[in-house]
C-alpha cells in the first residue's frame, strides 16, 4: 500500500521520436558537410597573398556548427519532461530546465486542451497558480520553465494566456484524457478540472 507522500511517477514517453530527428539531423548534416568537403577539397590552404583561405575552412566551420545543433537534440534525450503526483502536490519538469514542485494548495485550475485535429493536433496539460506560486515551497517558473506555455499560447493563438504552466501531453505515455485523470484523482476539491479535449 502506498502512503499519501509517496510520488507517483507518470512514465515518460518512449524517446523514438526524438533519436529519430536526431539521426536524420546527422545525416542530413554529414551529406551537406561531405558535399561541402568534395567542393573545396582543391582548394589551397593559404591564398596567393600568405593569408588563410577561409573557403578551406568551410567544412570546418559547417561540422562546428551541425555539432552545437547537435545538443540541442541530446539535451532533451538527457533531461526529458518529468510529471510526479502526490497529495502534496506535483514535480514538473515541462522541458529540460529544472524541477518544479508545485503544492496543490496554490494550485487553481488544472485544464487539458487539444489544438489541431484529433488525429493531427498538440494536446497540453495547463496548470493555473494561485498568487502566491513561489512563496512557500513552491517553485516559480523561469524562461525555459515557461517554454512550453508560450509554444501553446502560440498554437492557441492567446486562448490559454491565463495559465502559468504547460506540458505537452505527448510527452508521457498516457493518453491525454488517462493523464488528466490521473492528475485530478489527486487534486483537492478547490482545484477546478477543465476537460476541452
């Protein structure tokens, strides 16, 4: 039997998707990186004049730049978004930056939105805050934290720029309407549940 202060972890989803662009990311970046090389490979090292041929440089400066694009797929690999529940409250983390543990008592609105078709669309899990969110053991969200709200206040075109916190649904391996469900069974009654999926 679990007790109440115990956290739920809701399981992530499968990170196919994201070693998938990874790999065409690589490929795509070897192949314009090899034209590249065959491109400039008679190319001189030093100009007529002693200077540096920046033209030799090219596919130098190419993998540099493929290799710092690179980490932008591997830190959401390494760091993916987290969702832990308890009758405390809740630990997210939407994006790669850090940790949030949100009690439920600042906690005002818990909402799950679908944007797009069914078959096609986004589905985000949004959280309203209270005033009070960042006073009292709670975590305030910064800049990267937010991400993921302004990726759905986009999509929604304003409709959801009343809420503090996002999470793309997509991102765990429940189903959209499981996830919200979860979440509700452990929201106190002040919590308002909104269901627009």
């Amino acid at each position: 039997m679990r007790r109440s202060s115990e956290w739920i972890v809701v399981e992530p989803s499968s990170p196919s998707r994201r070693i998938s662009s990874l790999v065409l990311y690589a490929l795509a970046c070897s192949t314009v990186i090899a034209a590249l090389v065959g491109l400039v490979r008679t190319e001189p090292g030093t100009l007529d004049s002693g200077e540096p041929n920046p033209v030799a440089a090219l596919p130098g400066f190419f993998t540099v730049i493929a290799v710092i694009g690179a980490v932008c797929f591997l830190v959401p690999l390494v760091r993916p978004p987290r969702l832990m529940v308890n009758h405390f409250g809740l630990r997210v983390r939407p994006g790669f930056g850090k940790s949030l543990l949100i009690p439920w008592s600042n906690v005002e609105e818990l909402a799950a939105i679908n944007v797009g078709s069914r078959r096609r669309g986004s589905a985000f899990l949004l959280l309203a805050t209270d005033v009070y969110l960042g006073r009292g053991g709670s975590d305030r969200p910064g800049f990267l934290g937010r991400s993921v709200l302004r990726e759905a206040n986009r999509a929604t075109e304003g409709l959801v720029a009343g809420f503090d916190l996002a999470v793309r649904c997509k991102d765990f391996a429940l189903e959209p309407q499981q996830l919200l469900a979860r979440l509700a069974s452990y929201a106190p009654g002040h919590v308002q549940v909104v269901d627009r999926l």
